[in-house]
C-alpha cells in the first residue's frame, strides 16, 4: 500500500444521527486489530451539520433521497460539503474508499463514488444495507464507479479482501463480493461468522463522539433472529442466532464506561431475549460488576419470561424493552409466524411493567387474514393492556417487503402483489384488503392511541408507492 491510510470508511446519509453507526464501527475496530489502518468520515453527520433543513433526516423525509428529481435537489444544496467531504476523504490517502449504504443512500453513494473517482486514483467498495437486494446492487453498479460490492456481514470479507489488494490481486472473485462486471448471478453469499468474539468490538477510536444527538451507544449481544415472522426480511439478512459470549458484553460496556465515559446504550439486536440464560447471564454480570448502565432493546414476547428474570434486567439497567407484538389476534398472530399468543403477549407486557421496564409495542394494522373483528381486538387489547404499555414505538400497516416470506409465498396468504413488485409493496390486496382499507384502520387505531393518550413513535402512513431509481 502507498503512503496514508490503508481505507476511508464513509458513512452515507441518510442514516441515524443519534449515536455513530454501529456496521462501520466494527469494521474499523477489526481491521484495526488486524493492522490495517483505517479513516472514518461520517459524512452523513458532517452534511447534516450545515444542513439549513434538518428535516431531511426525518424518518418521514428518507424517500426524498432515493428518488431521482428530489436527490437532484439535495446534491445541489449540499455540493460544496459533498466535495470537500471527498477532498478529505482523498487527503487521508487511502487507495481503497468502503462506502456504507442502506436503500435509502444508493443515489448519494453513486455520486459520493463518482466524484471520489474524478478525484483520485482510489478503489471504491460499497457495503451494508444498500447491498442486500439485487435491485439496489443494480442502482450501485450504474456507471461503474462502484468497483466492487461486499454483501452481508463485512469484518472478515473486507479484511481478505484488503490483504488481497496488497498483494495487487484485485480482480479475483470471492464469496461475499461481486466485482465491477462480473454479473449478480455471479454472486456467491458467505456464510456469516460464526463466532461473533473473533470479531472484537467498536471502540470508536475513530469517531468524533460529541459528534452525535446523544451521548449513547449502540451494542450488540447476539445477530440474527429466533423468529419466523412471515413479513419480515430482516431474519434472512442476519441468519441464524449467534450470541456473543457474555464476557465479552460486559467487557465492552465497561471499556464504553471507561474509555468513553458512556453509560448509555441501545441495543441494535433484532431481538436481546432470543436465549434467554444468555440474557439472564450477561445481565447477571452487570449485577455482580456494580456497573451503572442504562440500556434499552427489541424483545420478544415470549411466554417463559418470568417476573424474577425481568427484576434482573431491570436491576443491570434496562429502562425499555420494545416488543413486536403486532396484533391482539391470535389467528393475525398465527398467520404472522409469531412465536407467541396474546395472552403471552398481555403477561409479558404486565410483568415487565411491574418491574419497573417501560414497556414500547409495534403494531402492524391490515395482515392479509386481519378481518375487522380481528383488527377490533388489536383495538381492545391496547385499551385493556393501556396501564402496562408506556408507548407505541410503531404503527405500520401491513406492506411486503422484498425477500421476506410472505413476498416468496404469496399464493400462500391469496395476496395480488404489482407485476413488478416494489422493494417494499405497498399496493398489494386481498379482497377488499387494500392500501386504502388498512390506511384507514391505521387511523382510526390512531385516535385509540390519542384517546388513551398513549404516545406514539412512528408510523408509515406517509408512505407511497414508487421505486427507487
Ligand atoms: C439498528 C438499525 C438501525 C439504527 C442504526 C443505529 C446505528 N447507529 O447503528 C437506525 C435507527 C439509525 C436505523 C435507521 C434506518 N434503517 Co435500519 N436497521 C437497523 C438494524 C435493526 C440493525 C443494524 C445493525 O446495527 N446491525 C449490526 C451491524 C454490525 O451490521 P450492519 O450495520 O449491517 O453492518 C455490517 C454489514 O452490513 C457490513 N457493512 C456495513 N457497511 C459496510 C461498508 C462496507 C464498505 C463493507 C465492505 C461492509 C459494510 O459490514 C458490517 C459489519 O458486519 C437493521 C436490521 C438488519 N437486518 O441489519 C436495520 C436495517 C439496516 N435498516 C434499514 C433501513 C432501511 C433503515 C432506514 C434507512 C429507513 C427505514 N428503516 O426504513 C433508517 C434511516 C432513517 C433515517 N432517518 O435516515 C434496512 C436496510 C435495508 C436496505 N436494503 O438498505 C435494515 C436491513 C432493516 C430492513 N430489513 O429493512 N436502522
Ligand atoms: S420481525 Fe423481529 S422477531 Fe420477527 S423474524 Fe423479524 S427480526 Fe425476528
């Protein structure tokens, strides 16, 4: 490698401003302890710091990125921070530059690529969200300014293919990546590391942490997913349950405590009780090290969560479990592939209340089975639940999203998807089971909430159709 930096990690917008982006994070931690020298730019908070519209980071605001006519008002709004974002990038010297991208940051990540490339002699790599579809890999390899793609999980993947480079082999195919011209059906997935210990964890050395809204961080315990629920892609993408040990955990918390003085965390599993001696054991630890933490996470609802385990998790700093427990019917329930039943759901949601957890719920309005008296129990199951929900942390209505089973499967649940589907179809129906008809009792289960003055996070009624291009 030449003098500089060996990579420039470059997180594109838009993305979370609250707490620095946890996939970058562990690249640098671990191609840092394999003696590669890393850059970090976050380009995403540094164009939202001389953003005169901050609402463009709004959740409801994020299509406006993706879509040709809109994303070319926002590059000529920020293409003087665009350009001297790539200017640093090229000054740190790197002769490799990994983009980290999500369906939502394609277009900027094409013209961050482009303009790195009229810039210096750098091979750029793209990785993360952005990567996971082949539609949205077709949107990167427009214009051959991305070289190479890295799909899925990156520690390892980028590392080889780093040292490949070194030794001047770039252009040698490898399970994981798909380069500049090899076609996608050349693609050939890699197997997610197995033991997530050998991966270290982010320190964050490489971040400017004041940064960040707020002083936290984001932790993982495990990747992956237990559960089958049928509209949801997210368990494809991160595989099969793998914890981390509980050792390890803790060993990172107090390092976040020490290093960093940070004592708040959020954690970015898909779901912190998939096992729960894993939880039980790690929040034991934290117990036993005296640690003042505070944290908050996904969790399923599952019937064998018993009030002495939630006393425990209370006690190593839980303040929030937020729990997908989508509808208060059990045939809706059933259908989804949820793991559990209402009343499980109703246990649960008293028992952690009880000890002291604020307990959050997402909901999804309009299942393809979801008839109205089953909608009207989701309605009374929140108005008899009221006392121990403290929040709606979502409030979707039922879309398909692209890779998930009910996608994959739709004769299966009678549903009429677009002829071309979209990457998440929201125009699909059953019956009189229509975007309008499930809008509909999203607002109508919206003025329960407001009645119950029972406060809400987000929804997606603002969503509507159309592709990114
Ligand atoms: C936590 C989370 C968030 C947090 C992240 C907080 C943080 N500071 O990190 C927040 C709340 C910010 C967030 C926001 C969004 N998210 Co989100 N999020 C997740 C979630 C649940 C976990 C992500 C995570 O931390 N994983 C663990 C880390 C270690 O993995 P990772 O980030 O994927 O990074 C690894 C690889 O992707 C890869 N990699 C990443 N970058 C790069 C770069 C290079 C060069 C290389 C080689 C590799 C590489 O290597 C990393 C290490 O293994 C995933 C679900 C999932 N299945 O992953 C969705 C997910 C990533 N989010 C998604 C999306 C779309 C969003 C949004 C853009 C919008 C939305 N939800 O509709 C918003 C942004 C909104 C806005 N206002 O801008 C999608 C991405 C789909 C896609 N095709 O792009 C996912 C997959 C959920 C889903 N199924 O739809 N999210
Ligand atoms: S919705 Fe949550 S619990 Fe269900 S499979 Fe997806 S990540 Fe797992």
């Amino acid at each position: 490698m030449k003098k500089g930096n060996d990579i420039a990690l470059v997180q594109a917008p838009p993305w979370g401003l609250f707490s620095p982006p946890l996939g970058i994070a562990y690249l640098a931690s671990y191609l840092e302890k394999k003696n590669i020298s890393v850059k970090v730019f976050d380009v995403n908070v540094a164009l939202f710091n001389t953003a005169q519209d901050k609402t463009l980071w709004n959740f409801e605001r994020k299509d406006e990125w993706n879509k040709a006519e809109t994303f070319d008002i926002i590059r000529d709004v920020f293409d003087r921070e665009i350009s001297s974002c790539v200017d640093r990038v090229i000054a740190a010297g790197p002769e490799i530059v990994g983009i980290s991208t999500n369906q939502n940051s394609l277009l900027f990540s094409l013209e961050f690529a482009r303009r790195l490339k009229q810039a210096g002699d750098v091979f750029v790599i793209a990785g993360g969200g952005g990567c996971l579809n082949a539609h949205e890999r077709d949107i990167l390899r427009r214009d051959g300014v991305i070289d190479a793609l890295v799909v899925g999980e990156g520690e390892e993947v980028l590392y080889e293919f780093i040292e490949k480079f070194k030794n001047g082999v770039i252009a040698s195919p490898m399970e994981g990546v798909l380069l500049k011209g090899q076609r996608d059906t050349e693609l050939v997935l890699r197997s997610a590391p197995p033991n997530l210990d050998k991966l270290f964890f982010p320190t964050y050395k490489e971040f400017d942490l004041s940064q960040y809204g707020s002083p936290f961080l984001c932790l993982l315990s495990s990747r992956g997913c237990i559960g089958r629920c049928v509209f949801c892609n997210d368990r494809f993408y991160q595989g099969r349950i793998r914890l981390r040990s509980p050792e390890k955990i803790v060993e990172e918390i107090e390092y976040h405590l020490i290093n960093n003085k940070i004592s708040n965390f959020s954690f970015n599993d898909l779901l912190v009780n998939a096992d729960l001696k894993h939880l039980d054991a790690w929040c034991g630890m934290i117990i036993k090290k005296k640690l003042k933490v505070k944290w908050n996470a996904q969790a399923l609802a599952r019937a064998d969560m018993s009030a002495e385990l939630l006393d425990r998790i209370k006690e190593a700093g839980c303040e929030v479990l937020q729990y997908g427990i989508e509808s208060g019917s059990d045939s809706v329930l059933e259908g989804m592939g949820k793991l559990f039943k209402a009343a499980d759901a109703e246990k649960v949601l008293c028992l952690t209340h009880d000890a002291g957890i604020q307990a959050w719920v997402n909901i999804i309005v309009g299942f393809p089975w979801e008839m109205e008296r089953d909608f009207q129990e989701t309605v009374s199951f929140i108005e008899r639940n009221r006392g121990n929900i403290d929040r709606v942390g979502s409030l979707n209505t039922c879309n398909v999203v692209f890779n998930s089973y009910m996608m994959n499967n739709k004769e299966e649940f009678g549903i009429v998807l677009s002829e071309k589907p979209e990457l998440v179809e929201i125009s699909w129906h059953k019956g009189d089971n229509c975007d309008t008809l499930r809008k509909e009792r999203a607002l109508r289960l919206k003025s329960v909430l407001a009645r119950l003055n029972l406060p809400l996070g987000q929804d997606n009624l603002f969503v509507v159709p159309g592709r990114t291009q």
